[in-house]
C-alpha cells in the first residue's frame, strides 16, 4: 500500500443512496477489553477494523488472549483476570480508547499478581494527559513510572503488594476527560470478587454519553455499576466480568456524522439512507442528530436506520452546547460553512486534548475557506465564507479533520460558479484509517458532482509498452479508478463466442457489447457473475477482440461503458483512442513509448516467466508487424492525441515511469 499524498475533490453537488456505517470504535474497543478481561470465548459481530482497533487486538494477543476470525467475526478468548505473562511492551498508537483502559487493567494486574509493562504510542500520545487516571490508580497501591514527560504516557506499571486497597473511595478527575472514569469503570470488576469499588467524580463530567455507553456493556458483561447522578458510581462486591458469548457492535454514529450532514447539505429529491446504527443506539453521538435538525436537515430513523434529506437552505446557524457530542461537534462547524449566519459551538475544551488540538485545527483549517473564526479556550465561532476560497487542507494526522473536510467540497451548492475544478484538497487522505478506512470510498458511493469536473489521466501507446501495467499501478498510487478498455472489446468477444454470433455481424456484436453485465472486484472480472479473468487472455478471444475493435458499431456500443468509469475522485483509463474519442478533455494524457527493441525484450522476459521460450529475432518481427497493423488502421488507429505528452520509457522501469507520470500528474493539478 501506497500512502497517498493528497485527495483532491472536485465541487460536489448532490447526494443520494445509501451507506452502511462500520462499527463504533468506543464500542469495539470497550468490548474487545472486556472480551480480553473475561473467562471463555465471546464472538463478537461487526467489530470495526481500524487503526484504533488493530492496537487494541495486538495488545491482548501480546497479553496471551485468544483471537481468531471466523467467517467475518472475531472469537476472543480472554484471560478471565489471570495474566498469562509478566512483562510485555504495548504500542498503542494514538488510540485513547486503548491506553487509557489498558493502563487501568494493567496496573491492577500488575500490582495484585505481579508484572511489568510498558505502555507507549505514537508522539501525539505522549502528548494527551494521562495524569488523572494515574492519579486515581496509585492511592490504591498501583506502581506506575512516567518514562518521558510526567503526566503523559510513555508509562512503566509495576508489581504491588500482592493487594489492593478499595476501602476509600476512588476520586477520579471529570472535567478533562471522560476517558479516565470509563477506564476504571472497566478495570475494577478485576478487583471486586469480594469487596465493593467507589468512585467520586471531582469536576463536573463532561462527556456523559461516553460513560453511558461503558455502562451499558459493561451490564452485557455482567457487571451492573450502580451510580448516583453523575457524582458517584459503585461496582457492587461479587462483581465479575461474566462474557456474552456473543455481541453485535453498531455502526459508529460519530461516523454517521458525515453522512447526516450530507443529507443536510445535498439530498434533495429523495433521502439518504444510513445503515448499521439507528436512533436506537446506544451512543451519544446520536444525539448529533438533534443539533444536524436545529440546523435545518429532515430526519426520520428507526432501529439501525437513519434517513435526511435537507430542509431548510442554506442552513440555520446554531449557538449550541456540545458537551455531549464532542466528537461530532466537528462536523458541525463544517455544517456551520453552509449556515445563514454566525455559528457558536460552546464547552468544547476536551478538543484541544484529542488526536489534535481540534480547536486551533478546525478554526485554521476553516478560514483557508474563507469563513470567519474566533476561538476560544472552550468554544469556536464560525462566520460563512462571504467568497469561497479552495484549499488545502491540513488534516493533523486527525480522522476527523480530514472527514468533516470533505463535506466542505459543496462549495458549489453555496457559490454556483466554483472558481476551481478543486474544491478542496485533503492531505494524507488516509489518516481516516483510525476509525474509518473506507470514508472516502463510501462518501464518493453516494456523493454526485458533473462527470466533467471528475480528473481523467489516459494512458496510451504500442502494444508492449508497458501502458496497462501503468495505468493500473498509477490508480493505486494516486486511489483513483481504473479502465483497461482492452478488457472490454476482449468481453464483447467472449461473449460473441459463448453466443454463436459472427465476427462479421456488427449490430448483433453491438448489442452483446451494449448489454455486457461486467464487474470488477478485488482483481477480478466477472461475466454474468463468473469470474473470466483468465479466460480474457485467451489467445482466441485476443484474435476475436482485435478484429471486432475495428466495427464502429462495437466501438459506439462501448462507449456509454466507458464513460461509466468517470467516477469520483478520479479515472486512469488505458488504451487506444482513450484521449480523442472516448475522454477528449482529459486532464493528462500520456502516450507511452518505448523501441521496438525494448518491447520485444519485455515480451521475451515475460513469456520466459510463463515458461514459454521464443526467439527476440521472431518476437521483434511481430511487433513491428503490429505497430504497422495499428498505426495504419482506418478505425481507431494508434496514433497519439495531439496534446498528450510522450513518454519514451525504453530505458525506464515500470516504477520510474509509474514517478514520472505522477509528477506530471501533481505539476499540472491546481495548487501545485
Ligand atoms: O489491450 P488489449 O490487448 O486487452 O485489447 C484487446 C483488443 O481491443 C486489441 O486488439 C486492441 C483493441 N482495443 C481497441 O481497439 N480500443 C481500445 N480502447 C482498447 C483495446
């Protein structure tokens, strides 16, 4: 995998269907502890996989918890509160939802039954305050070390005296972050087999929703906390983790977010459809949409569903507290871009201690637009943009700056005449991989903007240049589609053969290529749902393909097909005539060549890897042969289109030219 530098979304315009959300990270990373804290096996469904989760999973592997996946869910057999090793390193990345309960089980564990561990992350973890938490732990005679900065982690937990000391209450500090509270909550069922727990809450607690969740699973766990108000909560004596056997995860409803606002901004005739959490759920977020219908979005939703369509347009600006939705309180000021005045989001400190400090990212990031931001410690104010600029957005290594971002690319429902085929540009695209990996892709499922505003790269050139392996390697490298139109003429064959109709029937091959039910997925082609990707490359179908490329019938018949590619963030299509017939306006077109002496040398090496031998003398005839053929055909001739740029690769690798392309890719974008 390729890390890809930047994204860049053209003006969006409108959005319609349905996506299916992945699982809550609170959810799957509080289950996967308390999973990995029980005795036996729980089966757990719908686990988000994510970066966030993946340390976790590595963490209790590395403890001795059993991890295995059957048929799309995740069997973890935990430690039922015995430490399999003594000592072990853990790093966790920049997920709070790990340190933080970890550092809590942990220093229990490795103070009543004896152990060393050391827990570390990413630099932006030894930065996020720690203290409180360890703070809580120690009057209870947990040893902990601060191996860098005292207060942040990286920390050293050692072994104790063998037990415990419950008899005053626990005083854990509320008001920086709710993470502190949910990690002892999980923990201390390890302690209260046979005495009580208390916990007092100093400060007022901020993220109550974050600490109903812990509840709730931990009651699916057997452990039912008894709390007055949101002062002091009891982990009843006898308390011990008791497993499921199995538990669904729902979708995230931070995650829906994104999606709710979309409904809110670009669907209009008919809603958007979000599956896998529903107004049902557990999570606090939810309640983010009661803030997206202060704004203006319709909303209906029942168990596991949510649908929004807009309402009123632009939308209303909102002055709102959100304390209890601090997460998708971002993308609130996105939403506030679109709003009809000045938008005020209030007691929002613990954004300065997350992935980022959220409030200097969100206010930066938001006037590069063109909006007006004042921040403060606690709050952010946002002006819409009386112009809209495009820009570049810096996205701190923060899922969700780089999600809620993107909803800025709307620019064009706001200002009808974007400025730019770029309406922003989000760096290391990525970073969505904490709690979301497929954002982008399931953003462009359902996000719709005029074909022509999509970037189109066409790769053409001889036969043996090397121009499919580019193209293909390209799309990888920059996350965009791929067209290897070859593949369709040598389908439309495949199917004339299946079918009985003549090389020579051009309408009957039109409607077979008209109709052709292709699909692609995971590197594979399918034909009427049978995988033919082998068969494709049948010297027969070859022939076939060769001869029926010359119909102006077939080629019109492919063409709707062809266009059907243009599909967000981008297309890299390969083959002849890509650049004056079919994509005529592309925004690059490369027109790769190499001497007949280094194509027939590549062809030799190629089938000498096949295990077929041959002579350079015969295959140098049949090229030369074929570039002939090619260039002198009356349809669709081998020929480069007037503007695109040639690209001799004799002398190049696969990799160097795959460089070479992406640098004029990134010369000629806006912004370069
Ligand atoms: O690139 P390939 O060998 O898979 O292509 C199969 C045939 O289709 C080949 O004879 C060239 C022809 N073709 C075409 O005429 N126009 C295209 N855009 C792509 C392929």
């Amino acid at each position: 995998m390729y890390a890809i530098p930047f994204l860049d979304i053209p003006p969006l315009l409108h959005a319609g269907g349905t996506v299916r959300l992945p699982g809550s990270k609170s959810i799957s990373n509080r289950v996967l502890l308390l999973a990995g804290l029980s005795e036996g096996t729980t089966t757990i469904h719908d686990l988000l996989d994510s970066d966030d989760t993946q340390v976790m999973l590595t963490a209790l592997r590395t403890l001795g918890c059993g991890i295995e996946s059957v048929a799309g869910s995740l069997r973890i057999t935990g430690l039922g509160g015995r430490l399999q090793g003594k000592e072990a390193a853990l790093f966790l990345g920049n997920a709070g939802t790990a340190m933080r309960p970890l550092t809590a089980a942990l220093a229990m564990l490795a103070a009543t039954q004896g152990g060393t561990f050391e827990l570390s992350g990413v630099p932006r973890m030894h930065e996020r305050p720690i203290a409180d938490l360890v703070d809580a732990l120690r009057p209870l005679g947990c040893r902990i070390d601060y191996l860098g900065q005292t207060g942040y982690p990286p920390l050293r937990l050692l072994p104790g005296s063998g037990a415990l000391d419950l008899s005053a209450p626990i005083r854990v500090r509320g008001d920086v972050s709710s993470q502190f509270l949910t990690a002892m909550l999980l923990a201390l069922p390890l302690l209260t087999e046979h005495q009580e727990a208390v916990i007092d809450i100093d400060g007022e607690l901020i993220s109550k929703p974050y600490i109903e969740i812990t509840l709730n699973l931990l009651a699916r766990f057997g452990i039912s906390v008894q709390r007055d108000g949101w002062q002091r909560f009891v982990v009843p004596a006898g308390s011990r983790y008791r497993s499921p056997g199995s538990i669904h995860v729902e979708g995230d409803a931070s995650s829906a977010s994104y999606f709710i606002a979309l409904g809110a901004i670009a669907s209009t005739d008919s809603p958007l459809r979000i599956e896998g959490v529903g107004t049902d759920s557990i999570q606090g977020d939810i309640r983010f949409v009661e803030a997206a219908q202060a704004m203006g979005a319709q909303v209906t939703g029942g168990a596991g569903w949510i649908e929004v369509r807009r309402g009123r347009w632009p939308l209303a600006a909102i002055d709102l507290d959100c304390n209890h939705i601090p997460d998708a309180a971002m993308t609130l000021a996105v939403m506030a871009l679109y709003a009809d005045g000045p938008s005020r989001l209030t007691n929002i400190a613990s954004w300065r201690v997350k992935e980022t400090d959220r409030i200097a990212a969100m206010a930066i990031e938001l006037r590069k637009l063109g909006a007006t931001v004042v921040e403060g410690p606690d709050f952010i104010e946002i002006t819409p943009p009386l112009r809209w600029t495009p820009a570049v957005i810096h996205t701190y290594d923060d899922h969700r700056v780089a999600m809620c971002f993107s909803l800025a690319a709307y620019n064009a429902l706001a200002e009808p005449t974007p400025a730019n085929p770029v309406a922003v540009r989000i760096l290391d695209p990525k970073c969505v991989g904490k709690t979301f990996p497929d954002y982008f892709e399931t953003l462009f499922s359902v996000a719709g903007t005029k074909p022509e505003w999509i970037p189109v790269i066409t790769v053409d050139g001889p036969t043996a240049s090397g121009k499919g392996t580019v193209a293909s390697a390209l799309s990888d490298r920059l996350g965009y589609h791929v067209l290897d139109s070859g593949v369709l003429y040598r389908a439309t064959a495949l199917a004339a053969i299946r079918s009985g109709v003549q090389a020579d029937d051009a309408s009957g091959l039109a409607a077979l290529a008209e109709a052709l039910d292709l699909g692609f997925d995971s590197g594979k082609i399918r034909l009427g749902g049978a995988d033919v990707t082998a068969l494709l490359r049948d010297e027969e179908v070859g022939a076939l393909a060769s001869r029926i490329s010359a119909l102006p019938e077939v080629r019109q018949a492919l063409l709707r097909l062809q266009f059907s590619f243009r599909r967000l963030p981008g297309l890299v299509a390969d083959g002849r005539v890509m650049g004056t017939v079919v994509f005529p306006d592309a925004d690059l077109k490369i027109y790769l060549t190499a001497s007949a002496e280094a194509r027939a040398q590549r062809r030799q090496q190629q089938l000498e890897a096949a295990g077929v031998s041959t002579t350079l003398a015969g295959l140098l005839a049949g090229l030369r042969e074929r570039d002939a053929r090619d260039q002198n055909r009356v349809i669709a001739p081998l020929k480069p289109a007037a503007d695109a740029v040639l690209l001799d690769n004799s002398a190049l690798t696969i990799e160097s030219t795959v460089d070479a392309v992406k640098d004029l890719w990134e010369q000629r974008r806006p912004f370069a």
